[in-house]
C-alpha cells in the first residue's frame, strides 16, 4: 500500500472525527468549532496569498469570515435567512470600503476581491453546517456529505493510484485522473443510495443516485478549487497542521462544496 495512501487515511479519519465532534456537539460547542475552523481557514488562504498581496487586513478577513458563522447560528435561533444574507453583504461592501479608503486601485482590486471571496470561500459552508444541524434530520444529511467526501476523495485517490492513466486537470492537479474522478462518482452515487432509505431522508430512491451525483461533483469541483488556489500562488499545501500532509483547506476543500449542496438538496426534500 503506498504511504502516501497511509497518510491520507489517518488524515481523512482525524478529519471524520473532528466532523463527528461537529455534528452531535451541543449548538454552544458547534458554534465554538466552527468559528475554529473558519479562522483557521481564513489564515490558511491569507498567508496562501499575502505574500503577493500585501495591502491585504487579516484583521477584517477574520472578522467577516467568523461573521458568515455567527450568522448561521442566529439563523436557526431566529428563523430568518436573512442574517446570512446580511453578512454576504457584509462580505462583499466591507473590502470594498477598506480598499477604496486605504488602498490606491491598483493596489486595492486584489485585497478586495481577495478578502470577499476568501471570507465567503470558508465562512459560507461553514454557516450552512449550522444550518443543517437546524434542519428535520439535519444529523443525518450532515453525515450523509460527511460520510459521501470521505468516499469521493479516497475511492478517487484508490483507483486513480490504480488505474489512473488520464489526466483529469494536469495545470491545475496533475495527480488526479479521470478514471479517479468517474470511479469515486459511481462509489458515492451508490453509497447515497444505500444511505437515503437508511437515514429515512425525505427523498424518493430514485433520486437517490442523483444527489449522489451532485455529491461527488461538488466533492471533486471543491479539491480542484483549492488545488487552483495552491498553483496560482505556488505553494504545494494550504499549512502545515495536520503533520505529514497539509492545511486543514487541505482536508476539508471537497466538504466546502458539499455542505453548500447538502444544505440546498435538504431543502428542497422538505419543501
């Protein structure tokens, strides 16, 4: 077995209990380590891109990031989607107000739309774990895209190890496949499947290989964002605090996306 699969296993099951730990926490300790998580994020992707972008404030990258998380819980406490809506906002005209006050145009485009996307890019999936917690079932669609990233990410890496000969995204990740890519989409397809009447989730079987579907391109689109994050400022992984692998952006890139997905198809089910 190579190492490098060794090491992705014990990192990716580090990475499930952490998750557990977020999913049956009392709401007080959920909201606690997901703001955790956001601000280790955020300073992953700011010390990503700093060094190219100096006008950057970490300050207020962390502010509006923590923010899209508190937003979730007063979400759910309140019933009104707006607060969400309102710290988007926040997300977007805050850096502009920074740049457009501090920064001359051409230094502050970049910092700008650096520090919007970044604070949403991290603190909007984690917003919407809240929201899923707050969800009929919500346990049990979190740990459906738990469970369904873990699958796409290690079926991906099994078989394209395996069997990989085609590059999937060679200027972006050159080590993923197609043959990775389409073997992890069937994997989590029928893990949904088995899972949706298991979990009793509102959604008829026949939909089941659907969601699946948007599962594992959500899981493979949120690794290869990361991964084109990495290139574009040259840097091989997002930190070093998992030991002999990476950043925590590292682990989580595919869950992002996922979580984003989960919340919305939850919605529509119970809708």
């Amino acid at each position: 077995m190579p190492s490098g699969f060794l090491i992705r296993s014990i990192s990716s099951i580090l990475v499930v209990i952490v998750a557990a730990a977020v999913v049956y926490s009392p709401r007080p300790i959920l909201i606690l380590l997901l703001i955790a998580l956001a601000f280790i994020g955020a300073l992953e992707l700011y010390r990503m891109v700093s060094p190219l972008y100096p006008g950057m404030s970490l300050g207020l990258l962390l502010l509006l990031t923590i923010s899209l998380v508190i937003s979730g819980a007063l979400a759910n406490m309140t019933g009104k989607l707006s607060w969400v809506l309102f710290a988007c906002c926040a997300s977007v005209l805050s850096p502009a107000a920074f740049s457009v006050l501090r920064l001359s145009p051409k230094e502050g485009m970049i910092p700008w739309l650096f520090t919007t996307g970044s604070s949403l890019y991290v603190g909007l999936p984690m917003a919407h774990i809240e929201l899923i917690r707050g969800l009929e079932s919500g346990r049990e669609w979190l740990i459906l895209a738990i469970i369904s990233t873990w699958v796409t990410d290690t079926s991906a890496y099994i078989a394209g190890s395996m069997f990989g000969r085609r590059k999937l995204a060679p200027k972006i990740s050159p080590g993923k496949t197609v043959e990775g890519a389409v073997a992890s989409t069937v994997f989590t397809i029928l893990l949904v499947t088995i899972l949706v009447p298991l979990f009793r989730l509102p959604i008829s079987l026949t939909w089941g290989p659907i969601v699946g579907l948007a599962l594992a391109f959500a899981c493979q689109m949120g690794d290869l964002a990361e991964s084109f994050v990495k290139r574009a400022v040259g840097v091989k992984d997002s930190g070093n605090i998992i030991p002999g692998h990476g950043g925590l952006l590292d682990r989580i890139d595919g869950l992002l996306w996922v979580v984003l997905i989960t919340y919305y198809i939850a919605n529509l089910a119970l809708t």
